[in-house]
C-alpha cells in the first residue's frame, strides 16, 4: 500500500474511512451523511446512522435511517465528514444541506 496519500488506489482511501463518518453524493437528488461499515469491489457501501437529504417538489425532506445498503453505481461523489461544511460552502449546488448540517 502507497504511504503518500496523493498515491492511494480509490479502494485504499475508501477502506481508510471504514468506521467514519462519511457523506455520499448520489446520482439524482439524494445525499446522505453516515457511518461508512463497509463496502465491496462494486463500490456497493454499508452505512449506518444515517441521515438521507433529498430535493423533492414539496422541499427538502430528511429521513434518519439506521442502515442503510447503497449501490455503488448510483454513487456519484463520497467524501469525508470532516471535509463536509467546507465542500459544502464550495459547493453552490448542494448549499441547501448548510443549514440541516449547523
């Protein structure tokens, strides 16, 4: 395994997040913020205590959810937690989780 994280295969820096909280951006209108449990070659995920947003007509609706299976071709961008508010702030299109994350 590559020490140098600029180096990291995406399964290595994947695995590295087993156990953390994580936030998914899915094809569509749908992200979630979870624990990443694990995950397989497909880059289908386990995650649990999680919280789904998603953009519908009527609005924002959020879901907490305890597990969750997610297929790994319907994901479009994962991230770390930590990471979340900065990207978010970055991130014009998906600005409406700022105020369900604060």
């Amino acid at each position: 395994m590559a020490s140098n994280p600029s180096q990291l295969l995406p399964s290595e820096l994947i695995d590295r997040c087993i156990g953390s909280k994580i936030w998914v951006i899915m094809k569509g209108d749908k992200e979630l913020v979870g624990t990443l449990r694990g995950f397989d070659v497909y880059v289908n995920m386990v995650l649990e205590d999680v919280t789904e947003y998603e953009i519908t007509s009527e609005g924002r609706r959020i879901t907490k959810l305890d597990q969750i299976l997610l297929n790994g071709n319907n994901i479009a961008i994962v991230s770390e937690h930590h990471c979340l508010m900065l990207q978010l702030l970055l991130t014009s299109s998906h600005i409406y989780l700022v105020s369900a994350l604060v």
